[in-house]
C-alpha cells in the first residue's frame, strides 16, 4: 500500500499578526490562525476542516495545531489529498489575505513516516508561496495607513450586523480580514487559552485612546490608574524539537506525544490564566489578550503587574503537566518586554524571542525580562548587554535569565528598594554612574549605606542581606563576576507599581 501526505506550516505569523501594532488587528490575527487548523476529538476543525469535508477528505490528521498541519492518507484517498491541497490555498488567499506559509506534498510513500519526511522535505525545497499584494501603485494612489500596504476599501466592519460602515480610514484587505474575523465573535483562542466558555469573559480588543470615534470600537484593555504598562511574554519549551527527533528515530507514535504535549501547554495555560481572570474588571474584561497557543509555546499581552505571576504559575505547571505525559518532564524558557501599549508590537516581539533563548536550559526553567524606558527598542540580547554594561567593561547590570528560585532573591532586592527609609535617590542614580565612572559609582552607594545605617539599621541590614544573596560584600557594588543587580531590582519595582494604579 502506497501512502500521500500533505504538510502546511504558516510562516511570519509574528509578522502577520504584529504588522499594524494595534491591538485590534493583533487579536484579530491571532484568532484568524488558531481558526485556520484545530484537532477535536481527533477530528479536524476550523477552516481545514471546512475544506476537508468540501473535498470530501476523511482521514484523520497527524498533527493540527498553531498554523501547522499534516495530513496522512493510503492511495484511495490520494485524490480527496489533492483537491484539499487546492481548495486550503484558495481558501487561506480569501480568508487570510497576506499569511506567509509554505506547503509540501509527498505522493507513493511505503509507509506513512516515509510520507511525512517527504512532504516537509518538499516543503522546505519550495518554501514560502510569495502573495503579492497588489501591482505597483501609481503615485496618486495612497497606501494603508500603518501597514503600508495597497487599499482596499475605505470601510470598517459593525460587532452585530457585519454591515459596513465608513470609517474615513484606507485599510488594506489584510487588515480589513483581521477586523472582520474579530467583529464576528470569534474569541476561540482566548477561550482555550484561559480554559473558559465563550462570552464568560470579555476579552480587550483596544487600548484607551485608540477608540474609533465613527464605531463602537469594543472593550479596551483595563489599566490600574493612569498606567499603561503592558508585558508581551513569549514561552518556549526546552528541547521538544529534539525529543520529537528521537521519538520518530524509535519508531515512536508522534502523533499521540504531539497531543499530550499540545495537552500539556493547554493546561497550563489555564492553571496560569487563573489568578488573571480574578483581576477582571466590573464589566468582566481581562487584562490580557491570548495572541498564540501551538504545540510548546504561546504568546500572550498582559497587562505588566500581572506578567511576572502568569509566567511563574504557568512555568511551574508546564514541568508538572509533562512529567505526567510520556514526553516525561520539559523545561520551558520566558522571554518578557515590559512596554507602554503605544511602543510597537514588531520590534518588541524580536527582543521578547531573543530574551527567551537567553533564557534556554534544559535542567531548570527560567525567565528573562526586560523593560523598555527609551523609544529605541533594542532588537537583540547583545544590544541590552551594550547598553547596561559598565564603563571600561567587566561590569554588567543586566541578569539575563534567571531561574524562579533566583529570581525570588532579586524580588527580596526590590522590596528594600521600596522601603520609604531605603531613599531610592541616590541608589537609582548608582547604574547610571557605573555606565560612565564605576568609583564614583561605588563612592556614592557606599554614602547612602552610612546614611541608611545611621538612619534606619534594620533598612540597612535588609539592603546588606538582599545584596549578599547575589554574592555582593557589604561595602562592594558588583560580585566576583561583575555583576550590580540594582538596575535589574529597580526595574522589577517600577514594573510593581503598574498594578497600583
């Protein structure tokens, strides 16, 4: 018996849901590729399973889930394989305008393994299907605002009748797909990542002050006061790619791994989004947005005072859930950028990745984070090492990744700092000093001790002890390897206070 199989991976998908930097049009994006392919009860759903039935496809899926997709089936139902391939692509170009993706075909394998290398080995030959948007404009013709990108139409779309609306805004048929899938209750992916039904909960579609005024725009993301803090959080796990490797090598049932492993993430998911949901405010709406949820990894907007807690909880459910699999226990690695929710999505996606491989270890899992304070967002780890580095080298004050139980110690640090008696005057302008000159640096830490000591000895003791945990001397500023945490704690304050208001 001969066997066909039929692979498909959406590409750039941050660059697809990232591509305005609004949060309508990311929400959108996001729930548009959760519906492009979906596994219930082992049976395909959303749109592949739309065009499965069309084509009259009845084998079940190897794998669907986060905009990958393979599909198995003997020569008999090679034909049904074919039309499904042609159908999918005219389907995603009407429904996805403007997805990346690439897609591989393998036809008269010896068995389905077989089938499977060769349709991803056809894919990776072809790669990526180029979609023009449209032909080149003449210079009368004005791009869409944000994306840049040929118009479309000058129109918006109403939340409960799909009519149109003017809008007085040039939006390109990407972002008009995106807007329309959104205003027609499409809220799946939000629902599976928090484990609720949907309109239990109202899910933020805005930030304040991006409202449209010709429209209803839908619920805006709820802050504490006048802060704007959000966290974009990207979570990997550790190795999994690899694991998959071996399994397949052995002989293992991937399928059945890739299912408990989807499991697994979905649980703790939901275990994390918990505490989240109890901060919803008195009209229901969350202070996060769910933008992806695949195999290993998620992204998710947080609103930031709640960012550090989500990825603790859900770090720690993520080892607990695989080690109940066959998978056996995963690590899993954090990436975090700390933004005002008018910086840009794009570039801080690249650091908040970057950020999570800094983070990657296979014995412990381990978050990195940054907050962005200037409007230059660095775009890699090496870019932040640059900017926090000492004067003269030799002298860092950016962690990197830290493990939970280290982490614990720098929230010890940043409870000092905000002790009324600690006086965050002088110790905040202490990295500052150690970019440009590390003794004046240490002469004015060394000031505020005395000061402390004589003003308040339990403040100081408390500030000794918290510096001590990162093997910093009592009168020293950096430990044997260079490093001054100040910085690191004085950013964890700040991001605490978000949740104030």
């Amino acid at each position: 018996m001969a066997f066909g199989c039929y692979h498909f991976e959406a590409k750039h998908l941050q660059d697809f849901v990232f591509r305005t930097g609004k949060l309508r049009e990311a929400t959108g994006a996001s729930e548009l590729i959760n519906h492009i392919c979906g596994l219930e009860d082992g049976k395909l759903v959303g749109l592949a399973g739309e065009i499965a039935r069309k084509a009259v496809l009845s084998c079940d899926p190897e794998r669907a889930v986060g905009g990958v997709l393979t599909i198995c089936t003997d020569d008999a139902g090679l034909a049904a394989l074919l039309n499904f391939r042609a159908l999918f692509r005219l389907a995603l170009a009407k429904r996805a305008p403007g997805l990346s993706y690439a897609d591989g075909l393998c036809q008269g394998a010896e068995d389905k393994r077989t089938a499977m290398d060769g349709a991803h080995g056809d894919m990776v030959r072809s790669g990526p299907l180029a979609h023009p948007d449209a032909p080149a404009a003449s210079p009368l013709v004005r791009p869409a605002a944000r994306s840049g990108l040929a118009p479309h139409v000058r129109r918006g779309w109403t939340d409960e009748t799909g009519r149109c609306v003017i809008t007085g805004e040039f939006a390109d048929l990407e972002t008009l797909a995106k807007r329309q899938f959104l205003a027609q209750g499409n809220d799946a992916l939000a629902c599976k990542f928090s484990g609720t039904e949907p309109g239990e909960y109202i899910w933020p579609v805005v930030f304040a002050g991006d409202k449209d005024e010709n429209a209803d725009s839908g619920a805006v993301f709820p802050f504490h006061g006048e802060d704007r803090s959000i966290a974009l959080v990207h979570i990997d796990g550790n190795g999994i790619g690899q694991t998959f490797v071996e399994a397949a090598a052995q002989g293992k049932d991937t399928k059945a791994l890739s299912e408990q492993l989807a499991g697994a993430t979905i649980t703790a998911a939901n275990a994390a989004m918990r505490p989240v949901l109890e901060q919803a405010d008195a009209s229901r709406v969350v202070p996060a947005r769910p933008v992806l949820l695949g195999g290993d990894d998620l992204t998710l907007i947080i609103r930031a005072d709640l960012a550090f807690g989500f990825v603790r909880a859900y770090l720690t459910a993520f080892e607990h859930e695989t080690a109940q699999t066959a998978l056996g226990r995963k690590t899993a690695k954090a990436g975090l950028v700390f933004m005002g929710a008018r910086q840009p999505f794009a570039q801080a996606y690249e650091l908040c990745e970057d950020l999570a491989h800094e983070a990657k270890n296979m014995e412990e899992s381990r978050l990195c984070f940054w907050r962005l304070t200037d409007t230059l967002i660095p775009r890699s780890v090496d870019e932040l090492c640059d900017q926090t580095a000492g004067h003269g080298g030799g002298v860092h004050q950016w962690r990197g990744a830290f493990s939970l139980a280290e982490f614990r110690k720098l929230e010890c640090l940043a409870n000092v700092l905000k002790m009324e008696a600690v006086g965050r005057g002088p110790l905040r302008q202490v990295p500052e000093l150690l970019k440009s000159d590390p003794n004046r640096a240490k002469a004015l830490y060394r000031r505020a001790l005395d000061v402390l000591k004589k003003r308040d000895i339990c403040a100081h003791e408390a500030l000794v002890n918290a510096m001590s945990e990162f093997g910093i001397a009592e009168r020293e500023i950096v430990n044997e390897a260079g490093y001054c945490p100040l910085l690191d704690a004085h950013h964890l304050f700040q991001i605490r206070k978000a949740g104030t208001g």
